[in-house]
C-alpha cells in the first residue's frame, strides 16, 4: 500500500527525503492530540538526573571499575567488554555520573549521538565519560524501560536530526531536554517495558552461561597459567627462526608462546584452519548506507567490527543496506557462525543466531566450523578465551598504516585445544545463545509496539 501526504510549497526545505516531512507532521500532530500522552523532557519534574561524566580526562588501569565510553553505548544495549577501567577510589569520587540499575545512558556528541541503553546490574556503578549522559526519569510519567525504547525510535531520530543546522552536533541539556515522548497508551507502555525487563533477564542470564562455560574450558584446560612468566624483555635467537615466522615482536612475546605452548604439553591440539572454513565480510560502499531514521522496516543491518557488543552484534547499527543488495551479495549467514574482528580492535567473538539477518563488513572474518570435526559452541568458547583466542590474535597482528590487521591465513595457523569432555561446555554455550536470539526477538517486538502504535 502506497502512502501519501502534501506539504505546502512554502513548507519545502532543502531536505529531499519524504520521512522528513512525514515525521514533521506527525511531531506536531501527536503533540496536540488528547489521545496520546506527550511531554517534553524538560517539563517540570519530568527527569529526576540528567548529568553527564566528568570532563577531565581519566588514567585507565587494568583492573577495577568499568568505565564506559559513548562508543560503548548500542542502541538496547551497552559493552561490557571494552576494557577501560579506572581505580575504585576514582569511582567512587565521582558520585553524580556513577551509575544506577534502570539509568538510561544516552550518547550526545559525535558518530554515537543519540543511542540510548538502559543500565543493567552488571553494568551499575560504573562510571562514565563526558560524551554520554545518565537520565533518570521519573517514574509518574513513564518507565525506563519504555523511555529507552522511544529514545531509540525513529521519532526521537528525526527530532535529533533537526535540531541542527551545519554545526558540529552535540546534544547539549537543552536540546535534550526539548525532545518530546509520545505514549499511546498505557497497554502500549506495558507491553513494552515487560517486553524489555524480560529481554534484560535473558541478556545477563545469557553472559553468565558463557562466563561459566569459559570458566569450565579454563580449568578442564589444567594448565596453571599463573606461572606462565611474563617477561618484559626477551631475545629470540636467530636459529630458532622459521619461513613461517613473522618477523614483530609480539610473534614472539613470551607470554604468548609460553601460553599456547604450557596448553598443548597437556592438550591435543589441532589447527585452526583444520576445523573450519573462512569467509570473509564484504565492502558494500558507503554511497549504499543508509542512515537508522530513514531506513525501510526491509533494509538489513550493515555490521563492522565497531558493532561486535557482549559475544553478539548490534542489530540496530548506524547503517542499513537495501535488501536487493543484500540478496545480490549473497553472504548467506547461518546460525553458529563465529564472528572475529580482524582489522580494529583484533580478537573480538560473537556467534550468529537462528533469527540473524545482516551484511557483514570485511573486517569481521566469518569462521564456519567443520560439524564433523568439531562443534561450533565449543568452538566458540575456546576462541573467546583470552590465553586461546585473544593471545593468538594479537601475537599474530600487524599494523597496516594505523590500522591493526589480522591476516586470514594466520588465523588458520591458530592452535585450538581439543578436550576430551566437551558436553558441558557445549550445553551451556548452546544455551546462553538461546537466550540471546529470544533477547532480541522481544526487544524487535517492543521497538515495532512502539512504531507501529504511532504510525
């Protein structure tokens, strides 16, 4: 069914995009009927906290409170493994951006502007940067839950995207705090904010079936890597030099070999390249994107290696790509396909579940298992370990120009650990993936309830 709408021609614009001027209508539509609740988020009493992170820069250390970047912040969901930390005592020093349980994070400046995720309890009392704010609504106008939703939604896009002119956007409190919420009703609000708390419960339960699972593989692995040295200085004699060497010195970084080494004197181990097939992802070209307000309900999502988020990908990414060029692509995903980031940020797994559509970036390697050889879950957990997967990645990474580089063929060179008994890991795996594809299930049922109930 074709849709149509006039504008005035003293209305017209410089934009040539119909949704512009369909969504400009709607705005001022829903704003002055009684049968859809509307409010600004600076009304009075509306937002109990709006404040951003603190504006200095931070001294990052290995281990101890998260802290997390507007880069860190997906739409429904936010990275819990990006790995910067600051001290506790920082932590707790900066009270007003440490976060709380059902906080909504929401992105105000540059390539993340405007993507919102609610804070979950393993995320809460983490801290923030000064590129994303911590919303509190109050609870008499409507939830988290809903809030974080609309914030995500097309309507709360296009009001964004109008609000500037040619400046360098950033979301400052006013501008924030002139977006308006719209909610149809309160069986809408409902059905939403259930739809996301249960989401929210399948996430966490899902990360910690691949934390115990991990946890397992590590000590079936038998290996104490405690007293693995790891040596700063180190020299490789010339004699132990092969033609298949690379000549960096994290090839030969001591607490890299002696890992995979300590691992095999007591582990059957096999290659990489023995257990699975490679493809790799594809450059559509950024002529085809398309931006997340004026992509078709048909478009699929466009995932680069910025997307990979909690062993997942982010099915709401900036870019979208038409389905005719999906289909002339051809990339034909299937589910248990482990994703590896091999240009970026190295090393980074996710696996491919039953409801999964997307165009894969060239700089995710997709890493298809040989079913005969090995099982794709097992597969995966022994890839996400860090003394397995990650310590492999980066030994064998090169910088191309800027840009960290993982090679194909190295990846096949990967010496994968075989254990005798596998079934737990596998279960538990299989499970947490479950639990993942039935997350993003309802939050795509949730994100329509809205769209569809202000269309």
């Amino acid at each position: 069914m074709i849709k149509s709408f006039a504008i005035k021609n003293e209305d017209l614009e410089s934009n040539i995009f119909p949704n512009y001027y369909l969504f400009k209508q709607k705005i001022k539509s829903y704003s002055k009927r009684e049968d859809i609740v509307s409010f600004s988020l600076g009304e009075k009493d509306v937002l109990e906290i709006l404040t951003d992170g603190e504006h200095a820069g931070q001294k990052f250390v290995e281990e101890g409170a998260l802290f997390i970047k507007n880069s860190s912040v997906k739409r429904y969901g936010i990275n819990e493994f990006d790995g910067f930390y600051i001290t506790h005592e920082k932590n707790n020093s900066l009270k007003r951006s440490k976060l709380q349980k059902d906080d909504i994070l929401f992105t105000t400046i540059g390539y993340y502007l405007g993507v919102a995720a609610l804070v979950n309890s393993n995320v809460e009392n983490a801290n923030i940067n000064q590129n994303v704010v911590r919303i509190r609504i109050n609870s008499k106008f409507t939830t988290p839950q809903y809030l974080s939703c609309f914030l995500n939604s097309k309507f709360v896009r296009f009001q964004i995207d109008n609000l500037f002119t040619g400046t360098y956007p950033i979301l400052t409190y006013p501008k924030i705090k002139s977006l308006k919420i719209f909610i149809k009703n309160k069986n809408i609000e409902k059905l939403v904010t259930d739809s996301l708390i249960l989401a929210e419960e399948k996430a966490l339960k899902s990360l910690n079936l691949i934390k115990e699972a991990q946890e397992l593989f590590l000590k079936s692995l038998n290996v104490d890597f405690s007293l693995v040295k790891k040596d700063i200085f180190y020299a490789v004699d010339y004699n132990q030099f092969t033609e298949d060497d690379m000549m960096t010195p994290a090839f030969y970084f001591p607490l890299y070999t002696k890992t995979t080494k300590e691992i095999a004197k007591v582990n059957k181990c096999e290659f990489l390249g023995d257990l699975a097939n490679f493809k790799n992802g594809d450059e559509v070209g950024s002529s085809n994107y398309k931006s997340y307000l004026n992509r078709k309900e048909s478009d699929v999502p466009f995932i680069r290696t910025s997307d990979l988020i909690n062993y997942d990908f982010d099915t709401y990414p900036d870019f979208y790509i038409e389905e005719s060029i999906f289909k002339e692509i051809n990339q034909d995903i299937g589910k248990e396909e482990i994703l590896f980031s091999k240009d970026g940020k190295i090393g980074i797994s996710a696996m491919t579940t039953e409801s999964d559509k997307c165009i894969l970036g060239s700089g995710i390697l997709r890493i298809i298992p040989k079913r005969d050889k090995i099982n794709p879950y097992y597969l995966f957990i022994a890839l996400s370990i860090k003394e397995v997967g990650i310590f492999q990645a980066i030994q064998r990474t090169v910088v191309a120009s800027t840009i960290p580089h993982l090679r194909e063929d190295r990846i096949g060179d990967f010496s994968i650990p075989i254990l005798n008994d596998q079934k737990a890991i596998i279960e538990l795996t299989a499970t947490a993936f479950k639990l993942k594809d039935e997350r993003k299930k309802l939050i795509n049922e949730a994100r329509l309830l809205i769209e569809n109930s202000l269309s």
